[in-house]
C-alpha cells in the first residue's frame, strides 16, 4: 500500500511538472507501462486532459477515486471543491466552462447523489457546455437491488437514464478506462455541439489495478477545431436570396456566441438587414446601434418580434429554433425564404425551403461579407425606419414603466417596487461596477434579457436553454474558483 501511494506521488509530480504524460514519458520522468488503479487512472486520465479542477460530493461511492483525488491535491495537480449539494455543484461547473471556458469535472457517490448531479446537467446539456460527471455506481456482479440505486432488478439502470440524456460510460473493466477517456474528449471538447459526458463507476472497480498500464494510452485534449462549408454553390445560392429580398433579418442564438461584433456589423450593412439576437448573446451590437431592435421571440420586445414577423427573409445564426425562440413556427410569418448557418447539422434541418450553410458562424459570416462587397441589393428603403419607429415605441414603453417604478398593491396595501423597476436598478449598478449578471429563470429572467443594455460582451448570462431555477445564485461560486478575476450578481427567478 504505501509503495503504491509513493508510485501515485510520482505520477502526480511528474504530470504537474511536464503537463501531459506523454511529455513526461518522453522526458524519462515515468516509465510507460506502470501498475494504476482505475481510480487513479480516472483522474490522471482527467489531468492529462487539463481538467484541473473537481466538485461535488464524497461518499461510500467514491471513496477509492477520493484516495486518488486526495494524493494529486496534496501534490498540487488538482483542486477538489467539497460542495453542500449535487445540483450546486453541476451549476458551478456549468459556470466555469460557461464563463472561463475552464473544464471541470463534477464528482458524486452512488443513488441519489448521481440523480441530483443528473438534474443539475440540464443546464450544460440545453446551453451546449462540455462537463464531465464521476458518478459512483453499483457493482459490476449485480448482487441484488443496493438501497441507493433505481429500485428493479435490470442490469445498469443507471446507465439507461443517463444515455438517454447523452454520452454516457460505463468503466465495467479497468481497461475501459481508454475508450472512456477517448469518447468524453470527442463530447466535452471536440464537438460542434459540446455536452456534459457521464462516466459511471461501480464501486467494486475503482480498486482494481491495470497491471503494465501503458500511458502513452490516455488521450490529450482535442484542440479546438472550426467547421466551415466549402460548398461554393451553397454560399452563391445565400448571396441570391440576399440580393433578391427586400426586407431582411438577421438573428443569433447562443451558437453565434464567439462571434466578432465588427464582423456582424459589416454583415448587417452589406445585407441592409435588421438585428434580432436571442436571449443569451444581448452585446455583440450595443442596443444604441440603428439596426438592433434588441431580443425576440415569445418573450421578446415590440421591435425585435416586428423585425422577425415582417421580414422576407431571415438569416438565423447559431440558434436551435425552439419554441421559445421562433414561437413554435408562427414566427416569420412573411418570410419567403431563410438562410440558417449553424453548426450542427440537426439544428440546420429546422426550417424548410432554406439555404442550409454547416460551419462556425463567424467564418461563413467572413466568407459571406467576401462575396456580398460590390453586389447590389432589393432593399425596401422603409425597412429599417420602420424598425426603428418600433424601437421607439419600444423604448417609450420601458420608459414608462422605469418613471413609475412603484404600483399600489391591493393585497399589501401599499406601494411596492415593480420587478422590472428593480432589475434596472440592479443592472445599472452592475454597470457601473462591472458585475457579471446571471440570469436564471422566470419573469426575472424575461425582464432581465429585455432590460440589459450591455456595452461589451460577456457581462450577462442567461441560461436560456433549461432556465434552471437556482442556477444563478449557484453558480457564483465558480467565480471565487476562479480566481475572483469578476464579481457576479444573480437574478434568481421565482
């Protein structure tokens, strides 16, 4: 026991000092073919992967992968985040990679635990965020029902529901740890679409060790990677439908969210197009701008929904076409054709007698503004005035409720502040200060995204995808591991 944990040190030392194993291996620092625990492997596999950073909750589940956590925290690999709640620590997790781009993984012990974490993945899940989940689990030789686990007698319940949420892993076999590894690389950091990858445990493997573990066998981090159609005949069929119509809109979704703001910029002008975003990408064009008429859809504002309900045509980019975001199809009523740029080929299938342009909205943008300089346009030189006459009406109807910012409450019997009145408090402190602003759920989270008028990017979030109450608060925590580099400021929804 104590020589294994003097091998473990070494291995910890020699990863932190070299950064992967295969720089390691290289420079002599460890042998290639060594004696490891699945536990271990678990979290060197992770190391090796640059995820540095583990939270969520022990327990008789995962007190053997604790062991390993414990030796690589004491060696200064890792951090390991202790938390009061599974949920809680999803959210945190969800906020590092959201915000920081920082992949982490979320630890559970078996039953309950797992199916709290499982709850708390939505928000990754919705929002396509790369995460991974060590979820302890029963053991592999099916004993009998375990009081902690889905209550029937069927092989790897556990693993059914978490499949048919997404990639899922179940490490039946030590040696399985490499295919895991492989396939949680391709889901947390090498999709188009990231996505929370979920890797059971059962109990009775943590310990087992591979002997002769060869590890040059642990994948590396996948670098990150742009999609981007060559199809010049889609690209000439997009520029047609541009110059042909008369009345265009652009609008972004959560997909478009790297994009450059000066790059969509000369894309409205060359196109003549209104601007429409949904409600996680508010500051790519500050709301001063003629051409943004602010968010749209079901709850979207006057000018964002006019812009979208009488264009003839729309240019969508990065966004999923939920109901939410094209009011389950009633949307685009007068549009007679689309252009939808997306990444995900699932998601380009959502709209029909459309130009279907696959790649990263930035770089189609790019190739687009290429081909659209010089070109004459079908424009309706009354579009954008009549937009903007909306977006005064627009504003004119926020102001409005800004001026009175109490009503008399019949129930109180009294004057209270109105909801949105003090979210435009809030958020122009935040402002001021530099906040971060969170937004999770309900008529907070509708307000909110109405009411941001952010100058640069970054300053809000909004879990738009599953709206997960208490995410906001939650995730605040993720910012102290973070190194305190923002202040955030939640709007909880209720």
């Amino acid at each position: 026991m104590k020589e294994m944990i003097e091998q473990r040190r070494k291995r910890a030392k020699a990863i932190k000092e070299y950064g992967t194993l295969r720089k390691a291996v290289e420079a002599g620092a460890l042998e290639q073919f060594q004696d490891v625990s699945l536990s271990e492997a678990v979290v060197l596999g992770l190391v090796n992967q640059e995820v540095r950073t583990f939270v969520g909750i022990f327990g008789h589940g995962m007190t053997d992968v604790g062991e390993a956590l414990r030796i690589y925290e004491e060696e200064d690999v890792i951090k390991t985040y202790n938390v009061r709640n599974e949920v809680e620590a999803s959210h945190i997790a969800s906020m590092l990679r959201w915000k920081y781009n920082q992949v982490s993984a979320v630890f559970t012990s078996i039953g309950p635990g797992g199916m709290q974490a499982t709850a708390g993945s939505l928000v990754p899940l919705a929002n396509g965020l790369g995460i991974y989940y060590l979820m302890g689990d029963e053991t592999s030789q099916s004993e009998g029902p375990n009081m902690q686990q889905i209550p029937r007698r069927e092989q790897e319940l556990f693993l059914k529901v978490l499949s048919t949420l997404g990639p899922a892993y179940s490490l039946h076999t030590p040696e399985a740890i490499f295919t895991a590894l492989k396939r949680g690389d391709a889901t947390v950091n090498g999709k188009e679409k990231r996505s929370p990858f979920y890797m059971l445990l059962p109990m009775n493997i943590q310990p087992k060790v591979m002997i002769g573990c060869n590890l040059l066998e642990f994948p590396e981090k996948s670098p990150e990677s742009k999609v981007i159609s060559i199809d010049q005949e889609t690209y000439n069929e997009a520029v047609n439908a541009i110059c042909s119509a008369s009345r265009i809109t652009v609008k972004t979704g959560g997909g478009a969210a790297n994009i450059d703001g000066k790059v969509l910029e000369e894309f409205l002008e060359l196109t003549d197009a209104a601007y429409v975003h949904g409600p996680q990408v508010p500051e790519f064009i500050h709301i001063s701008k003629e051409r943004n008429m602010s968010v749209g859809g079901s709850k979207g504002s006057i000018c964002g929904n006019y812009a979208m309900n009488e264009c003839d045509l729309i240019i969508a980019l990065g966004a999923r076409g939920v109901c939410q975001w094209d009011c389950s199809g009633t949307a685009f009523r007068k549009a007679k054709k689309m252009i939808n740029i997306n990444c995900d080929y699932d998601d380009l299938g959502q709209y029909n007698n459309s130009v279907r342009i696959q790649g990263d909205a930035q770089e189609v943008l790019i190739k687009l503004n290429e081909l659209l300089r010089g070109r004459n346009l079908n424009s309706d030189p009354e579009w954008i005035k009549g937009c903007v006459q909306k977006k005064e009406e627009w504003e004119a109807y926020k102001k409005l409720r800004y001026d009175q910012p109490v009503l008399e409450d019949p129930k109180r019997k009294k004057k209270i502040l109105t909801e949105p009145a003090a979210i435009k408090i809030a958020c122009d402190f935040a402002a001021e200060h530099e906040c971060i602003k969170i937004f999770d759920a309900g008529d907070v989270q509708a307000n909110g995204f109405q009411i941001v008028t952010d100058e640069k990017p970054g300053y809000t979030i909004s879990d738009s995808g599953s709206s997960y109450m208490g995410f906001a608060v939650s995730s605040t925590l993720a910012f102290a591991i973070a190194g305190n580099k923002d202040y955030p400021m939640a709007f909880t929804g209720r």
